[in-house]
C-alpha cells in the first residue's frame, strides 16, 4: 500500500528493519521535501515486493551501465513523472537511497544518484567506485552523495 511521506513528521514507517531508520527516513523525508517544494509533487513509497517494476528498473541500470549488483535488501520504492522526468526511487535496508532521473525527452539529463543515510558505510559494491560528497540537512544529518551518467536508453 503506498505510503505518503510527510516531511513535516518524519516517520520511520516501512524502515524499521533499517539499522539506520531514524536517518533513512530523515533522508526519505528529504526527498519528499524536495519534490514538494520544487515541483509541488507528493512523494509517495510503496514495499518494494508491491513494485517489482521500478526495483527491477533501477538494479538494470546500475548492472547493464557500471556492472553494479546491490547487495542490500530493498525495502521501499517510488516511480513517478514529473516536470518530463521520469523519476524512480529505491531505498535499501542498509541505508542507500538510489535515485534514477531519466528525462523522458532524447538528449535530455539522465542519471543515477545515491545517497548515504547518516551513519552507514559506503557499500562495499560502491566504495571503490564513487566519491562521496558530504551534504547537511536539517532532516537527514549529513547525507553523503554521489552520482554518475546515464549513456544507455531505457
């Protein structure tokens, strides 16, 4: 069943078998806030096991552009357009977001964006990929980032 993410409240509602919920869910409500201010969009996740399709999208990307298999469980994930974008959310029981932002128009921006939950290693699949930049946020503590670019068509 979907889930509305408040980011007013935040709730750890869907990630509580996260041994980072608290900062996981700082780090959903971020999104949430983003959406909502930026496009007046309401973000809302589902169980992971509810939408196959959009978990399915984002582990063949990762796989067919960087060979990159993520060890974590999924736990949540959104899929939604907004704004000619075509947005697909994961969150992983380990603390990963990961984001795909696929413009739905050719040649527009296409990438793959994750993002650390406070306290949680850089998975092992990632960390001698990717650098991490450090970002503050009022909801998720300091959220470490980083992204790379889509070559392929999906």
């Amino acid at each position: 069943m979907p889930y509305v993410v408040d980011f007013k409240t935040v709730s750890t509602t869907g990630l509580e078998s996260s041994p980072v919920a608290e900062t996981l869910a700082g780090l959903r409500a971020n999104e949430a806030r983003y959406f909502s201010t930026k496009y007046n969009h309401v973000f809302t996740v589902s169980p992971a096991g509810e939408v196959p399709d959009v978990v399915d999208r984002v582990s063949r990307i990762l796989k067919d552009e960087r060979d990159i298999v993520i060890g974590s469980r999924p736990l949540e994930a959104s899929g939604f357009e907004v704004d000619g974008l075509r947005m697909d959310y994961v969150f992983y029981e380990s603390g990963l977001s990961i984001n795909v932002m696929y413009s739905i128009e050719a040649g527009g921006k296409r990438a793959v964006g994750f993002k650390l939950a406070d306290g949680m290693d850089v998975p092992e699949e990632l960390a001698e990929r990717f650098k991490f930049a450090r970002q503050k946020s009022r909801l998720a503590g300091t959220i470490r980032g980083s992204y790379f670019v889509i070559k392929g068509e999906y």
